[in-house]
C-alpha cells in the first residue's frame, strides 16, 4: 500500500484553502487545512507535512514569521502563496527558507505541477550500486559534500542543509574554479521545469555563505557580471 504524500495547506481564506484541498485529494496526496500561524507550526509538528502551501497574509503571525520558525528546525519544503508579485517580496521568501513562491490568483494546474516538482527534488532517490562505487563526494581540507547520502561535513561537524542548497555546492565544488552563470546553475540544479528567475541561485548562494565560511584553501567567488566558481587556491 502507498503511503500518501501529506500536504499542509495554510490560508486563512477557507474557500481557497478547501478548493486547493479538494484538487490535492484527487492527486492522491493527504492534506490538512490550518488558518494561522500558530496552529501551522503546531501542525507542522503533528501532521508531519512532506510540504507546506503558506499563505503570508495570516492573522497573527504572518507566513514570513512562520517560515522563518520552521526552517530553525526542519527543511519540509515550503511554497509561499501571496498576492504580493513584487521582487522584494518573492526574494524576501526564499530567503526565509521557502522553495517557491506563487502569486495570487494562481491555476491550480500550475500548483500541483510546482507541488511536484518541488517534491521530486526533496524525495530521497535510490542509490544505484555503481554511484556508491564511484563515490559521488568530493573532499577539501575541513569539507566533504556526498551527494550519495546528502551529507556534509564541515570542519569535522556534520552540517544540516537541504537539498538543493547541497546539490548546488556539490556542482560547483565538482568543478573547482569553473565559472558557471546564473542561467547555467538554474538549469542544472533546478530543471527546465523550475519556474523561476536567477534571483534563486543569488539566493541560495548567500545562504551557503552563511552556513561555510570562506576557507584558506577553498571559497564560492562571485564572478561579477557573469556567476559563481568554487574557487580553490593553488
């Protein structure tokens, strides 16, 4: 027997929240309808959501707050939903922690194909024998990224990150002191089917910098004008 995929919807317009409910059922995942803040992050704990659909404009605590808790302690994707199409706003969101981000009104079509997709990018693959033979890693003084078992380890201490943020370090580090644009890292980490600008891989790179420090052998450079290289010094 399947076990579902669990959805937490939170909105708390329970028209939109029941609609969006009632297409997830038919697509066979399991949902749970929250309508503020705090119960999402009750929920979240509860439910055990594989993904999170958050509005941002709650009662109380508003979907910035709540994504900016959950992501002190878990890396359940999350999907912001907003009427709010401004820049600032969507990369405010994704760099609270959120995976995606849709303006209001949005075709539920859409939302399931995002649903999807940004699940296939969070579900643990297989690993296939010869992967673990060859050992996707790679290793420099004080980091090693697997991208076998989604692990890294950074100055002996193993170091949370979620998925993509991981396959964006191991891409680079792969291929130390290869420039890489923007376009071409949101084509290799994210898929043609991601629905997003290259404000995303800005993003995502600030957050690895916070997370790993600039190193005496190694460092993410900022190639001005065109992109990013894991830069190793000779």
């Amino acid at each position: 027997m399947t076990v579902k995929q669990r959805i937490l919807i939170v909105d708390d317009d329970n028209n939109i929240a029941e609609l969006v409910s009632l297409y997830l059922i038919k697509e066979c995942f399991e949902t749970m309808i929250v309508n503020d803040g705090e119960s999402a992050l009750k929920a979240n704990q509860t439910f055990r959501p594989n993904l999170i659909l958050l509005d941002l404009m709650l009662p109380g605590m508003d979907g910035y707050q709540v994504c900016r808790e959950i992501r002190k302690d878990s890396p359940v994707p999350i999907i912001m939903l907003s009427a709010k199409g401004e820049i600032f706003d969507k990369v405010l969101g994704l760099e609270l922690g959120a995976d995606d981000y849709m303006i209001k009104p949005f075709d539920t079509k859409e939302l399931i194909a995002r649903i999807k997709a940004v699940l296939r990018r969070y579900t643990t693959k297989p690993i296939p024998v010869d992967s673990v033979q060859k050992g996707e890693y790679v290793e420099y003084p004080d980091l090693t990224i697997n991208l076998t078992n989604y692990s890294v380890i950074y100055k002996g201490e193993s170091l949370e990150m979620p998925p993509k943020e991981l396959e964006l370090l191991y891409f680079l580090a792969s291929s130390p002191n290869q420039v890489f644009t923007r376009e071409q890292l949101l084509d290799h980490i994210w898929g043609y089917e991601y629905i997003g600008d290259t404000r995303t891989v800005d993003v995502h790179i600030k957050r690895l910098r916070e997370k790993i420090k600039d190193h005496p052998n190694w460092c993410i450079s900022t190639v001005w004008g065109i992109g990013y290289k894991f830069e190793v010094k000779r």
